[in-house]
C-alpha cells in the first residue's frame, strides 16, 4: 500500500478511504501473524484478508484531556486566540502586514485561521516546496518559500503551484535565476521572485561586503529581464546577538541587522527597478520591523505556538504543549514520564514543566524523561505533566496532529500535513 502525498496533504490520515483502494491483500502475512485486534480503534478501510487495520489513536472533540492517550501534542486554545488576536491588533492599520511562517505549524487549517483572524498579508511562508505544495492544496492562495530552490525537479513542482496559487521565491544568484526562468517559461507560468540578502546568520542570501549592494542590483537588472519572473523585491532573515525583551534593544539590534536590506533596497530604486516587498522580521521583531516605513511583510512564525526560548517576548502565550503521563517512580524524588526526544525536540535545551513548581526534566532519551521532584512536590504513576518545548519547529514535525484543548476538553484536531516534509 501506498500513499501519495497530495493525500497525505488533503488530510487522508484517518479522515477517509485508502488512496490505494482495496487492493492491498496481505491474508498470508495476517495468517501468520495470527488475529489482530483492533479494540478502542478507529479503522482504516481495506482488504487485508478480511480484517481491518487498526488506525492511530484520534481523540473526538468533547474528550476530557484527562482521558487523552500520551505522549501528545496538544494546543491550548486560548493561548492560540490570544497570539492571533496580538497579531491581528497591532497590525491593524498598519502599512506593513505579517506573512505567517508555515514552517512553525504545518498545518493549513491553522494557516487560514491566522488569515481570517487578521493583520496578515494574505499568505504564508513555507520553508519547502513540500510546504508549500501542502499549503496551496490547503487552500492558500499566497505562498512565499524564503529558501531558495535549485534542484530542477523542485523547480518544477515550484511552477506546477504558479499555476494555482501566487508562488514567490528566494533567489541569491544568476545561474539560480536563470534556472527559474527557464522552468517558468516552459511551464507558460510566472513566478515572483525576492532577492535574498544575508544579514548576519552567515547563510545564503547576497552576501555582506564592499560589492553587496553592487551585485545584488545587478542580480535584480537579470531577474527583472527573464521571462517568466517578476522581480518583486527583498528579504532577509536574522537573529538577536542577546537576548533581550526591551523595546529599545530590539529597536536598535533589527535596525543595524537589517540595514543591507535596506540599502539594496534603496539602490535598486534608485536604478529604476521595482521594489514591491520589503520582507523581514520576525517573531522577535513583530513590533519593530512593523513599524519601519521600508518594511511591507514580517515573517513571523513561532508567535503562534510559541517556546520557551521566546520568554523575553511577554506579548505571546505558550500555546503548543506535550501531554505526558508518569510511568514510574523508580525511587523518592525522581518521575519519568512517558515522552522523549522522539516527541519533544531538544534543539534549544529540555522542555520545561507546567505548573508544577519543584519538578523538573533532567534528561531525556528517545522515549522517556526523567524528572528530578523536590520534596514536597508529588509525583505518581498515572499523573499527567505538560512539557514546554524549547522550539516548536522541529517538535511539530514529529507529530501527526493537534488536538486543540478548551476548559480541559478537546475542542478541535487538526491533522499537520506539512509534517516530514522536507523537500
């Protein structure tokens, strides 16, 4: 049996027929491996000699999370409401607009919500053509892949989307601009495309330097002369050197990151070409590049689920938590709970402890934690513990879905088509 991603990406995990219809037969293989149950399953349709396969647990909305199998990925729902609703006031009324990060989430139900929430462009990031094609198929009509693309064959998938939704994407040099253009006039599409600038993480983009801005406007003459693109303007992507929540801080640090952007900008209008996004920012930045008079669109993305490594941003809530249950309690002052590194990503550090004081993760392996429990904090088999990721990104693309909770009961699932997608 197969299944092919485009119905991967329509949501078919659990949701509707087989892609493979009923033509998977493996009666040799259930015979020998004698009868299996499917008891407090949901089933996937489909001949395996008579006997169904049982489907992966999926929680109804009305669950109390109490009664929620662990490990899983869960969304507090008013923490979701509230980081949309900060994104849709402040930007409210404003000349630049948030182009929400897919990457973060994966999912185009959540996509369209921070679209008809509000203070968005219209459209989403993706990391990967694979996201974007997930998207689009979501039902996004504006979709940005701020990586750049240069394998032929995902060149192609790129121009198979020009046909269906806006498609802009990243470009840093001549030989990948050329490549674009070719595949966008065989394909009788049209792709924009945004001139990367590298602004401090040391990655691609037009690099810094004496010729910087020289090359990145000749760069933006080529693009604006080749069929099937549409120069439509630049970008860049970067990082606080400290951390720091204060206002002023951040002022200052987004203003000198972003200043080559900014001055390719500026030369690139003084050479008569067309500048019509300005993309950049992020989560760290939503409220400062928003207010630049250059800046059109803010790549904000893990403002929606939020980690614990963003907690000198106050503004957003932790929405986006690992639900686990304690399976042992091996000796006095010590828990292991039952979700490891194959659910919580450990990119940025071990995962903190919700609401527990006096409990904390002190290791993890593939699939268990260990937490240290201070005296007088009470742990026990069966006892449930919320887990805050240190990044969302990578953890949410371990997990087939989210199960929006409300008031402690399950409000909403939404599977995460994007998950795996990495090309």
């Amino acid at each position: 049996m197969t299944t092919s991603a485009p119905f991967r990406a329509a949501g078919w995990w659990g949701t509707g027929p087989s892609p493979a219809g009923d033509s998977w037969d493996s009666s040799a293989l259930l015979q020998s491996a004698g009868q299996v149950s499917t008891a407090g399953f949901n089933q996937i349709p489909g001949n395996l000699g008579g006997t169904s396969m049982p489907q992966a647990y999926e929680p109804q909305p009305g669950t109390p999370m109490a009664e929620l199998d662990t490990p899983c990925l869960i969304l507090d729902m008013d923490a979701l409401d509230h980081n949309m609703d900060v994104i849709a006031d402040y930007y409210e009324g404003r000349h630049s607009k948030l182009r929400g990060h897919s990457k973060n989430h994966k999912s185009p139900a959540l996509a369209l919500r921070q679209i008809q929430r509000g203070g968005t462009i219209g459209g989403v990031c993706a990391a990967k053509v694979a996201e974007a094609e997930v998207m689009v198929q979501g039902g996004v009509a504006s979709v940005f892949v701020t990586s750049e693309v240069v394998a032929q064959p995902k060149i192609a998938r790129l121009c198979a989307l020009a046909d269906q939704a806006e498609i802009l994407v990243a470009c840093e040099n001549e030989t990948n601009a050329r490549d674009l253009s070719q595949a966008a006039a065989d394909q009788g599409v049209n792709l924009g495309v945004v001139i990367e600038q590298e602004t401090g993480l040391l990655r691609c983009g037009v690099q810094e330097g004496e010729d910087g801005v020289g090359s990145g406007v000749a760069l933006a003459r080529l693009i604006d002369s080749l069929p099937g693109l549409s120069l439509k303007g630049v970008m860049s992507h970067q990082m606080m050197a400290e951390v720091s929540g204060d206002l002023e801080d951040r002022v200052s640090e987004l203003r000198r990151l972003v200043q080559p952007v900014l001055d390719l900008r500026e030369a690139m209008l003084a050479d008569g070409l067309p500048v019509e996004i300005v993309s950049t920012g992020e989560t760290w930045s939503y409220d400062v590049a928003g207010d630049m008079p250059e800046v059109t669109e803010i790549q904000g993305g893990s403002y929606l689920v939020m980690e614990t490594s963003y907690d000198y941003i106050q503004d957003f809530h932790l929405a986006g938590k690992v639900l686990s249950t304690i399976v042992s309690v091996p000796r006095p002052g010590t828990a292991i709970g039952d979700a490891g590194a194959r659910a919580v990503c450990g990119i940025k550090g071990l995962p903190r402890v919700e609401g527990r004081p006096g409990v904390e993760a002190v290791a993890m392996d593939t699939d268990r934690t260990v937490f240290q429990v201070a005296e007088g904090a009470e742990l026990a088999v069966g006892d449930q513990v919320l887990l805050l990721p240190g990044q969302q990104d990578a953890m949410v693309s371990r997990w087939d879905r989210f199960i929006g909770i409300r008031d402690g009961m399950v409000e909403a699932v939404w599977d995460i088509e994007a998950r795996g997608c990495h090309n």
